[in-house]
C-alpha cells in the first residue's frame, strides 16, 4: 500500500485492543450522551466535536497533559496524508430486479422503476447511496445512506413511477400460433 495507510488487525483473545475501544465508547455513554437530546446524526457529530474541543483542553488525569498539547507533539512526527483522496466508496453491479429495489446495508433502497432488467453500478459511499445505469449513465437512484436496520427509504418520484406502472396492464407475451396441418406433417 504505497499511499502510507495501513490496515491493523487485532490479534484474536486481545483484550488490551477491545479494551481500548470499549473504553472510549463507554466514556462517550456516560460522559457525553446522558441528558443530550439529538436531531439527527448531523446533529450528534456537532455536539460531539464541540465536546471533544472542551474535553481535549482539559489536564488529562492519567497523562498528566492536556491532550490538545500531545496531538500537536504527535502530529510532528506522523506522516502526512495522501496527496488523493482514498476513494473507500463500495461498488458493484446488478440488474434491476421487476420489484426496483437494491439492498444494501440490511436496507432497502428504491431504483428507478423506467431502468428494470437494466443493469446499473451501485455506490455506496458513508454518506448516500447511488446507481447509475451502466449503458447510458442515467441515474437511478441518489439517496442519503441510512444506518438504521431493516428500512426500506423509497424516493417520491420512485414511488409514483412505480404506482403508474401498476396501474398499466401487463402485456400479453406474444405466442406463435402454427395451423395444426404443420404438426401433422411432423407427425408423418
């Protein structure tokens, strides 16, 4: 990996490495959470790093040290960034199923219903979900990546594409009607 990332994998029965993440995430439970109400995830992330800038001011008890003071010796020595982005977006492909929804995360998210049989590459980044069709490019579907489980999250112009699709007829299959006098002759 030439870019300066590397993945680090936890030993299997390490509990120092658990240990480490359950404690931050315990702290944020007891510390930040209780009595905080939140809009939305956009909300959560403001207060949590208007949180973190009052938390990390602070003199650490154990370090004996503000931690704002020991980023700034930390950022001294780390490598810098990627000159690129990563690009840490999940793709693949698939076809339009004739009930146009793509699943993704354990969440159903609506295609376009103009695009079934088509096949489309699906993105999905932290933030949104998109598909575009593969051989013209049409978009297919855009929407913002949900974290909950089991929802299913269907665009108004999806829903009412697919409400006029179902109110239309299905076509009648068009089936070859040969006169008996031709089986016969196969018979013969």
């Amino acid at each position: 990996m030439g870019d300066g990332v590397i993945w680090f994998f936890c030993e299997p029965r390490d509990p120092q490495a658990r240990g480490a993440v359950e404690r931050l995430q315990g702290y944020l439970e007891t510390n930040f959470e209780p009595g905080r109400p939140f809009a939305n995830h956009l909300d959560f992330q403001l207060q949590l790093d208007a949180w973190f800038q009052k938390a990390n001011a602070r003199t650490h008890k154990t370090l004996r040290a503000r931690p704002l003071d020991r980023l700034a010796q930390e950022r001294r020595v780390m490598r810098a960034l990627p000159a690129r982005e990563l690009d840490l977006d999940r793709r693949w492909v698939t076809r339009v199923a004739p009930d146009p929804y793509l699943r993704f995360d354990a969440n159903d998210y609506s295609l376009d219903s103009r695009l079934v049989g088509r096949r489309v590459e699906v993105r999905a980044s932290q933030r949104e979900i998109t598909a575009a069709a593969l051989d013209t490019g049409e978009l297919a579907c855009r929407h913002e990546r949900c974290f909950a489980k089991n929802r299913t999250i269907t665009a108004l112009e999806h829903a009412r594409a697919l409400k006029e699709r179902h109110g239309q007829p299905e076509p009648e299959p068009l089936v070859q009607q040969r006169p008996l006098a031709v089986y016969d002759q196969l018979i013969a």
